[in-house]
C-alpha cells in the first residue's frame, strides 16, 4: 500500500527497503515527514513526476516515453548509468515549451513543499532547451513565474544551478556560460554553475574557462564529481573547477588524502544514496560510503538527485540516512541542519530555516 501522501503511481514515501512496521520507524518516518528541509542537489527535468511526465507525454504523443504512470515504473529502470542518461534525455524531449517548462518548475515546487522542504537548488540544464528551439528569454521568464508563484502559494523558496551537460561538448559549455553570466538575460533566482551527465570520456579540466567566468560573474560553483569516475576528478573539481561543493563525490572514499582535504575546507558532499544504486554508481546501499564520510569529517548532505526515476523523494533519503548512519531524531536534525549550512542562502535566510528545524525538533513528538 502506498505510504501516506503518495498519490496513486508516485514513489511511496518511505523507504521500501526498511519495514516501517515497528512503532520506533513510523516515529521516525513522521519526524522525517515534518521535519522543515533544504535540498541542495535535484534535477529539474528529473524531478517531474509520473503525473508530470504522463501529461506532458500526452501533450506530445510522438514520444516514446510512456503515458501510463505505472508503465513509468518499468521505463525507470537502468541497467547502468548510460542507460539512465538515454531515458533522461527521453524525458528531456517532452519538454518543448516554455508553458511545459512553467508547468514543470511549478509542479516540482508543490511537491517538494508537500515533503516540507523550504528551500532547494534546482539544477536547470538551460541548453536541453535552447537547442530545442526555445526562446531563452520566455525559457528564463517560465523559470521566474514558476519560482515567484510556488514562493508565495507553497512557501518554498527556489533557486537555480544551471550546469553544462557535459558530453554535449564545450558548444554546451559555451551556451550554458552565455546564458549563466549574461545580465540581461541570466534570471534573479540564479545562484551557481554545475556540470552533469556523464565522467567517463568527459574530462573536467577541459571546462576550466567556463567555470571561471562563471565564479567571476558571482555564481558559485557546484559541479557533479566522483559519482561514476575515481577520485581524480573530484580533485580535478577542486582544483580547476574551483569547487565550493561536489555533486555525489562517491569515490572520494577510496583517498584518504581527499577525505581530509573535503572535511579541512568544509567542502561539502551532496550525497544522493537511492541515486547511485539506481544508476549502478554504487552496488548496495550497505556498500554505500555515506558512513565513512561522516567518520572522516565531511560535511554530509542527503539529497533525491532525480527521485521520481529512481522511485525516491527526499523523505526516503533522510529514512535510508538514518539505517545507514545510525540516527535518530536529533541526527536527522543535524542532517537537515547541514543542508542549511551548506546552502547558499543568505545569512537570514539560514538562520530562519534553522529555528524551524530548531522548533519543530523542540516541540518533538508532536501531539
Ligand atoms: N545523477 C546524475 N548525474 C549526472 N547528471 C545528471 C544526473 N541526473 C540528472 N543529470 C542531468 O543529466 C544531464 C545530462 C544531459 C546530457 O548529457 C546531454 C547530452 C547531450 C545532449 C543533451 C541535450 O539536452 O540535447 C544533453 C546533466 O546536465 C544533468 O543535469
Ligand atoms: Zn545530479
């Protein structure tokens, strides 16, 4: 049966690989459910739900992406992280304008606040859309209508990362930086860079100049790293691309030196646990390095990355946390508390979401 505010053909909202059966894990459940959150790491396209993806499927019936919510299940199933990219891109197809991107961005927000997330940086890949023929201003105009609505209706205040799909070459790199730095058409919500899509074969240090300009028209840079290469290019993410937080880091557990590098300059991990299972990045969840980062030091956040393909939300990854890390509630707390810390959110901006997180783990448990 689905958990509590699932809605029929959405991903449950709790952690399928843990009976919440005894009394202690639906506790925990619930305080997860309200615990006031910030997510650091999700993807636009990647977060439109079977809902979402049915209706825009049904707008455009030349897809090949399926239209029944429970044939989606079957559809968001990878054999590996190539596998997930061809299928994301599949989806990436089905947004064709700037009305499918406002619907999208909206929809997004009303789930995420269902989860009592306050704050998230939304990770945008701008080029997907303007290569497809859509006009970058009514592109930008979509994103700021979506993000002024679901602030002022759901109280969840957005901001953006626009990152370079990095196998789409440094044509991508060069459209992505355009629209990121451009005063006149960069959009208010923007706050840093990113790079995603695929390591292998797609070196970082080649997207040098890009971040540069970007770190110099004040974004801050948050590129994906370690999630399916060695830890190499974390290092490579640090050093020529001026990271201030890495996307996964995954491997970043096999260098001890890095460990301690990450924990000394509080760079810190946005950790997607469901994620690298999906995309077969890690094995098993009990192999995941989650548990080694927080012993080293590390400053760990839990995020969803693309919960509807991987059959997540952020809810799940702070239950699937809490088994792997041992926590309780007020370890939780302190998770939620790190995605405020590693935000970048303006000083009154963090100090509000953290007397939330303080108040509600205060008046615990509810009556
Ligand atoms: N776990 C992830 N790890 C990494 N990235 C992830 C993850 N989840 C989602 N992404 C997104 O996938 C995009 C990749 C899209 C891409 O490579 C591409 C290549 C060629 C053409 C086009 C196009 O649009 O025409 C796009 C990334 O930019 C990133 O935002
Ligand atoms: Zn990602």
């Amino acid at each position: 049966m689905p958990a509590a505010g699932a809605r029929p053909g959405e991903a449950p909202l709790t952690d399928s690989s843990v009976p919440a059966t005894g009394t202690a894990d639906r506790d925990l459940h619930r305080f997860i459910a309200g615990l006031p959150k910030a997510e650091l790491h999700v993807h636009h396209v990647g977060s439109a739900s079977p809902r979402i993806v049915s209706e825009l499927a049904a707008r455009h019936p030349d897809s090949m992406v399926p239209t029944d919510p429970e044939a989606l299940a079957d559809y968001f199933t990878f054999t590996d992280f190539a596998h997930f990219i061809e299928v994301y891109l599949s989806v990436v197809d089905l947004i064709r304008t700037p009305e499918d991107v406002r619907l999208l961005t909206y929809e997004v927000a009303r789930d995420m606040a269902r989860q009592q997330v306050r704050y998230a940086e939304l990770t945008i890949t701008p080029f997907s859309s303007t290569r497809r023929g859509i006009d970058e201003r009514a592109f930008m105009d979509a994103v700021e209508d979506a993000r002024k609505a679901a602030e002022a209706e759901f109280g969840t205040v957005l901001r953006w990362c626009f990152d370079i799909p990095g196998e789409a070459g440094l044509e991508a790199a060069e459209e992505t930086t355009r629209l990121a730095t451009d005063d006149r058409i960069r959009p208010e919500g923007l706050v840093s860079f990113g790079l995603g899509g695929p390591e292998i074969g797609v070196p970082r240090p080649q997207f040098k100049p890009y971040f540069d300009r970007a770190v110099a028209a004040g974004l801050r840079s948050v590129p994906h790293a370690g999630e399916t290469t060695g830890p190499e290019t974390v290092w490579d993410a640090l050093t020529d691309l001026r990271a201030e937080r890495i996307g996964h880091g995954t491997s970043s557990a096999r260098d001890p030196k890095l460990l301690a590098h990450l924990a000394e300059h509080r760079i810190p991990l946005e950790v997607c646990p469901t994620s690298n299972i999906a995309t077969r990045a890690v094995r098993t969840l009990e192999e995941h390095p989650i548990k080694e980062f927080v012993r080293a030091g590390v400053l760990v956040t839990v995020n969803s990355d693309d919960p509807p393909m991987f059959g997540t939300d952020l809810n799940n990854e702070y239950a699937v946390a809490a088994r792997l890390l041992d926590l309780d509630e007020r370890g939780l707390a302190d998770l939620a508390r790190n995605a405020v810390e590693a935000s970048f959110l303006d000083p009154a901006g963090k100090a509000r979401i953290s007397a939330e997180i303080d108040a509600y783990t205060a008046a615990w448990p509810a009556s």
